[in-house]
C-alpha cells in the first residue's frame, strides 16, 4: 500500500490468470506429465475408436484348431468303416444268405434228383417185387424215415399179396426249401397211381415234408412227413 497525492492505491498480488479470461487459461493448462503417457497402451486401444482391440491368437493355435478337426474326422472315419463291416457280417450271416438254396443251383438240382429217385423206389410196389422195394428202402432212408417204413411196410406187403396190389409213385414236384453242407429239408408233391386186378386204377396226390443227409456222397432221406 502506498500513498500518491494524498489517495491510497491498493496493490494485490498477482497469482494467476484474470477469472474468465480463455487465453489465459489456456496459457496455464498444465501439459500431461511422463507418468501420464506411460499409463496409455498403443497396442491395446484404438485410436480411432478409443475401443480395447482384443489380443491376438498366440502363435500355434490354428495348427492345433487344424490337428483338432483331422483327428476329428479319421475318428468320425473308423466309426462309420467299423458300423458297415459290422453291418455286412450281419448280412453275410443271415439265414437267407446261408442258404445254399438260393445260391447253389447245381447243389439244390442234385439233393432234389436223389430225393425224387428215393422216393419214386420206396413208395412203387408190385404183388411179386416187394422184397426188391424192401431192400431199396434200407439202402435209401435212414433214422426215423427208415424205422416209420419198416413198421408199416409189412402190412403193406401183405395187403398187396392179398389184393394183387400194384402201386406206382410219380415225383411231380420237389422243392429245396433250405439247403446247407449236409443237411437238406424239401418240399414233395407226388401223384400215386393205384391198380388192383380185376379193377379200374385210382389216383392220388399226396404232399410231404421231407430231411435228407449227405452220406457217403449221396443224399439219404432220413425223415419224412406227410403234409
């Protein structure tokens, strides 16, 4: 404070910018420090979008993303190879397909041709040739087939003695239902002419299911039964 002229004129220290004044301020803003800038990430923050830019992959990832899907794919591979071979041993062991029936012709032609033969012998006849239909029948049938025609075979002898009975058997049909190494089951449809002396000749058909086994290279008829 001091005196001129008589007034007093008051001095205030000046210690900062005049309040209001823009330039001033501006003058007097303080600049970020070093501490400041260091706490700012370039890599991780977009300048233009002021967003956090994700990190990238560590190197390596795709080749193990890659590993990932062909070992994915060889397992997926095997799973499906492994349900078709199981698959096709369930075809190739069902029973259709272990049917030499459907498959071998020349296997059904033969079991068909001796059962046709067997039966045509055992089941002819005439008044004075029994002993030789006898003797084809234990050449021919075997098992059960055998033991059901030797006991009713010996009535039928003595009824064809007695009326001078001829009886005569034609095949007309034989069909393979199943048909493996050994074993064979057929189907047999026959026509059987009966004569009697003195009389007029009948006819009749008759159906019947018949097994037969390989034996010694020749199908033997070993069960028959009427259908």
């Amino acid at each position: 404070m001091r005196r001129q002229g008589g007034a007093t004129a008051v001095t205030t220290p000046t210690e900062g910018p005049a309040a209001g004044d823009p330039v001033a301020e501006a003058l007097t803003t303080e600049e970020p420090t070093a501490e400041d800038l260091a706490t700012e990430d370039p890599a991780t923050e977009d300048p233009a979008t002021d967003e956090t830019v994700p990190d990238e992959a560590p190197p390596g990832a795709g080749h193990r993303r890659l590993r990932l899907v062909a070992w994915t794919l060889v397992a997926a591979l095997l799973v499906a190879g492994g349900g078709l071979f199981v698959m096709g041993r369930q075809l190739r062991d069902t029973p259709a397909t272990s049917n030499a029936a459907l498959t071998d012709s020349e296997a059904t032609t033969r079991v068909a041709g001796d059962v046709t033969n067997a039966l045509g012998k055992v089941f002819s006849y005439s008044p004075s040739a029994t002993a030789v239909t006898k003797e084809s029948a234990k050449q021919l049938l075997a098992g059960k087939a055998l033991q059901q025609y030797a006991a009713l075979f010996g009535q039928v002898e003595k009824q064809a003695a007695e009326q001078k009975l001829t009886l005569t058997t034609h095949v007309v049909r034989a069909g393979v239902t199943r048909l493996t190494d050994d074993s064979a089951h057929l189907l047999v449809f026959l026509d059987q002419v009966y004569e009697r002396r003195g009389k007029t000749a009948s006819t009749a058909a008759a159906q019947l299911s018949v097994t037969a086994q390989l034996r010694d290279g020749r199908w033997t008829i070993v069960e028959i039964t009427s259908r």
